[in-house]
RNA sequence: AGUCCAAUGGUGUAAUGGUAGCACAACAGAUUUUGGUUCUGUUUGUCUAGGUUCGAAUCCUGGUUGGACUACCA
C-alpha cells in the first residue's frame, strides 16, 4: 500500500478521532434535485464518500430541497442514478423536506426565545436597510415585534393567509454585523408552490441556512463538507446550532473543482442544454456525470481522477490532459482492440488471388493475457485510413508510399506499388503486392518493417456511425473570457462519420461497450445504436506522438 | 472600501521548523506487429519585503496578487 500523506479533512478527521470527539464519523452528499451532476459534484460524491469508508463512519444522500420552484423528480432521479453508477451506496437516503416540520419548530423556538421576527417589508425596502459591504444596516421597523404577535403572524403564514412575499421570517442577528449574511438574515418565506415530494402541503419555506445546519444537525452528520463560497455561512451556521441548542455539526469548505475547456456552473449547463448547443444533459461532451458515462468514461476513471487532484483550499483549475490520462489508463487494461477505418480508401493486393479469403487470429487486448482472441477476415481488397497513405512520403513517415513497405497488423507486409487519383486529384485506389512469407506468427521473410497499420477486408466490412468528439469550447477557461461564455463554443465539437468501415466481431456490441479502435483511440458503443445501426462515441483519442512529429 | 479565504514548476497536489517530492503536461532516448502501452532520462517552482531561529515553503509582521460575500437561490 503506497504511503499517501493527508489532505486537511483527513488531518481534522483524524485529531477529532484521536481526540475522542466523536466515536466515529458521519458525512453527507447534499445536492439541491435543480440540474444534473457534474465532474465537480464527482469529485465531491467521492470525497464524502470516501472519507467515510476510509474512516468506517457513514455517509447520507441527501436531497437539499427547500426551493420548490426549481426542483424536479427528474433531477432526482438522475443524481442517485449517478451516486449509484460511480460506485457509492449511501447509508440513510433523506431529503430536507423530510424535516419540514421539525425546522418549523425551529422557528418557533427561535420566536420564543426572541431570536426570530416576523418582517412586513418589501424586498426592496430590505434590500435598502441591509447596508452594504462598507455601511451597517439598519433596524426594522417590524423588528421589536412581541413574540406573542410574532408567534401568531407565523402561523398566519403558514396557514397561507398572506400571498408570496408579503411577510417573512427573520433571525434576530445584528444589522451592523460586518459578515452581510448575520443582518437579520431571512429564514422562512412565503411561496405557494407545488413542491415534489411534499405537494401543495406547505406555503412556506425555510431558506438554505436555515435547513441545512439544521438537517445535519438531525442527521448527526459530523462533518459537514461544503465548498468554499459558503465559508461566509458557517458564523451563521454556528449560530442557530447555538440558539437551538442541537447537535454540533461542524462546517468544512474546500475548493470547488475545475476543469479547462469546459464550464461547470449549473445554470451554464442549463443554459448550454435549453439553447441546444448540446444534445441535452448527457450529451457526451458535457461534463456531467451523466455525459461522461455516455462518453465511455468509467466509474473508476472518475474515482482515479477525484483521487489524483485531491482536495484544497485554494482556486484551481486542473488541466483536462489529467482526466484524459485516467480513462487512458483504465480503458487500456480492459478494452479490447478492434479494427475500425474511419475515413477509407482502398488498397488492392494485386498479386492475392481474387475471390480468396483467409482468417487471422487477433489477440483481443496485449494488456491482457486472458483476453483471448477472435478471427479477423482477409481478402484482396481492403480498407485502410486515408491518413497511411502519402504520394510523396515526407521525413519520418513510416506508413505507404510508393516504395514502401508496412505490416497489416495480424497479416502480411506488404509494399506499395502504385496508385490511382480521380480528376479532383483525389488518391481513389492503392496498389500494393504482399509477401506470401511475412504472415504474421510465422514471418519468414526476414524483413523489419518500421509501419504497422489497421485494416478492414472490403467484402467483409460491417459500417458503423462514429462520432467524434472534441473539447467543447475553445478556450481554457470560457467562464473566464470577456462577454457570452457561449461564444467560445468549438464549432468542432462534434464531427460525425456517417459510414465507418468496422470488422465483423464488432457487430456483436451492446450499448455501452467500450473498445480500443486499433491507432484511432477509446469508443464506446451509443445508446443511439439499433440492431442494423452502431452508433460509437470517440471517448478519448490515443496518444499521437506522430501527430506532434508531422506538425514540426 | 469592510470582512473572510488563499498564494509551491505550464496544471494539480505533497513536504506540518531540518535533502522542495509525486502525478499530468512538455522534451529526449530505449522497447514495440498500435507512432498505443511499457521503461529510462531531462527541463521548469516556494508571490514579495522584513523579522524569529543554528536552520523557514512552513512561525510572526507589512505589502502584493487572486477569489468569495451586499438573492424572499443553494
């Protein structure tokens, strides 16, 4: 087991441990059901998660939903689908709203302890007594309410007396307090909504920082890990735990992740699915949970990666080459490899007799020794990737050309003779002639070819549709850039091949099978694909360090 | 401007008063029936000025830079 040092909840965790403040730990995963999860909320699934498997504690869903108006069974649904999926079960699964009468009880308390007011003014005329950043707030008029008449206007707003924004409930903090969120902030508000789990059955609210502390607080959580904008609520936090006198639960924040070359707030999500500039939240180039899983991504990709760029407190944003280095290195130990040409053209043997075809042994995975092998069909003609082929070979290509020789992996070499191009100039056809001698596993030629290159027998050929995906927008940090972050869209995103050239066996594949195309990269069969139709996503492309070399 | 948070190679993250390390990326080479994988090597870093100390990335003070906060969102 490799010695890895402590992130700093780890360190916490450990002294709180040692120390005998807690028997054993208790964390959660709280979303708001309003959108769906991204790598970020990953990141933040596995360190709930992980921490408490680390440390034998417990770890709760729970759904954070206060806000009626944004939040939906769909989104739901899709989050605990994508706990589940990236490997993680939850130990109680709750949703605030499960506690709605409870944190009405708060208030009451609050109230009759002189720690809440009911408040009549707009929310303009609050807006203009909060003060701002250099200037303390002032009192309102409504704040030397009794409680007796608190107590009753509450239950008048419970009972649905008033309509939406005529009255809410406010903590009695300090109006001069120089943290902006301890003047009076509001903790229950009137919306007559239709909420998706409780109905019609409440017309009040409690806002986020009067649920959340509280909800911990019930659920015994001990930890309470959230990210660094709520660093300013954790006073606030503290203090109706205090005023309540309930469970300790105690606030962390660290670091929201990031990542280049997308975007990850919530409602950029929303925004790039509403205007269709994706194919809606599992769009495989969204970096949602949801779109990476349809990407090919692997739960344990996902995992590595969360692990690999840890946790901090400071603003960050990883590089996508690292995510990219995660499914790699998965998807190279149990992918198997399978031969797919994506832009074709054709190569003929002229000295292989016509109509004859043969059969190769393929080994499924080199990195797999139990990975077996399947039959691969040859015959006189075959396809091979446009890019293998130059007129005129340029320094360090080791592929065809006139002249030159190149293995056809699991076959012959063979050397090319000749060619033929259209009038546009367009290479239609390759002629080469294969040494009888040079078949792979019993190669006698005595030949060293520096190329070896993917094929797919022209008779034999099934056709797929292939999608190419790239990096969704063409800045680093689009969020970052001047005016609509929309505008950074890469036009290329999404390439699609209509009619890719695939080997036989790979007809057999399911929605959701991840192979290596031989030198082309991961792909993942679609979701899109029916029995006459494979649909594949690209994942990601293999390492191209020819690539590199042709650009110099 | 007030409060709070944070500053370590291109990126992410360690070193918890005692040799600045790891991963990704980049570069060079070896191996290779994938220009993949694997292996070897190289380049690049403690924001700044003081202070404490035998010794500071680490502790203290000032500065600088970046971020967060002024929703009846979470």
């Amino acid at each position: 087991m490799e010695e890895r040092s402590l992130n700093f909840l780890e360190e916490i965790i450990e002294k709180d441990l040692a120390e005998g403040k807690y028997k054993s730990i208790y964390t959660r995963f709280p979303p708001e059901p309003n959108g769906y999860l991204h790598i970020g909320h990953a990141a933040s699934i596995c360190l709930n998660f992980g921490l408490a498997i680390k440390y034998q504690g417990k770890c709760n869903l729970r759904f954070d939903d206060t806000n009626p108006v944004t939040e939906e069974t769909e989104y739901v649904e899709s989050i605990m689908n994508d706990v589940k999926w990236l490997g993680f079960n939850w130990d109680e699964l709750r949703y605030t709203s499960d506690y709605f009468e409870q944190l009405y009880a708060y208030a009451v308390q609050l109230i009759r302890q002189g720690d809440a007011y009911v408040d009549d003014s707009t929310a303009e005329q609050m807006a203009a007594t909060k003060g701002d950043i250099n200037k303390p707030g002032t009192d309102s008029a409504w704040r030397s309410r009794s409680i007796d008449e608190n107590l009753a206007l509450f239950e008048e707003m419970r009972a649905g007396k008033y309509p939406d924004g005529a009255k809410v409930l406010r903590a009695k903090v300090d109006m001069a307090h120089p943290n902006l969120l301890m003047r009076d902030p509001i903790i229950y508000r009137i919306k007559h909504a239709h909420h998706h789990r409780t109905g019609d059955a409440w017309c009040i609210y409690p806002m986020y920082d009067f649920a959340h502390g509280q909800s911990d607080s019930i659920e015994q959580i001990t930890h309470s890990i959230c990210t660094l904008e709520f660093i300013h609520h954790r006073p606030l936090y503290d203090w109706f735990i205090q005023k309540l006198g309930i469970f300790p639960s105690h606030q962390y924040e660290f670091a929201r992740r990031n990542l280049t070359y997308t975007v990850m707030s919530k409602r950029k999500l929303l925004q790039l699915v509403n205007e269709k500039h994706v194919a809606g939240w599992d769009d495989p180039r969204m970096p949602t949970i949801s779109g990476l899983r349809r990407r090919g991504y692997t739960p344990e990709s996902i995992r590595n990666f969360a692990d690999t760029i840890g946790i901090a407190k400071r603003d960050n944003i990883t590089d996508v080459s690292l995510l990219e280095f995660c499914i790699r290195e998965n998807l190279n130990k149990v992918a198997n490899r399978v031969m797919a040409v994506l832009d074709p053209v054709k190569l003929v043997i002229t000295n292989y007799p016509e109509g004859q075809t043969e059969e190769f042994d393929a080994e499924n995975n080199p990195e797999d020794e139990q990975g077996g092998s399947r039959k691969v069909p040859f015959s006189r003609e075959i396809w091979i990737e446009r890019e293998d082929f130059q007129e005129q070979a340029t320094k360090k290509f080791f592929r065809l050309a006139p002249g030159l020789m190149v293995r056809l992996k699991y076959a012959y070499i063979v050397r090319c003779d000749d060619f033929k191009k259209d009038e546009q100039g367009v290479v239609t056809e390759i002629y080469c002639s294969y040494l009888p001698e040079s078949k792979s596993g019993n190669d006698t030629s005595g030949l060293k070819v520096k190329g070896t290159i993917h094929w797919v027998s022209v008779p034999h050929a099934q056709t797929a549709e292939v999608r190419l995906y790239d990096r969704l927008f063409r800045v680093e940090n689009p969020a970052n850039e001047d005016g609509d972050f929309k505008d950074y869209i890469n036009p290329d995103s999404l390439q699609v091949v209509a009619n890719a050239y695939i080997e036989p066996a790979l007809t057999q594949a399911q929605p959701g099978d991840r192979f290596q195309f031989l030198r082309k990269g991961y792909f993942c069969a679609d979701k899109d694909s029916t029995p006459g139709h494979l649909v594949f996503n690209r994942t990601v492309g293999l390492k191209d360090s020819w690539a590199k070399e042709a650009k110099k």
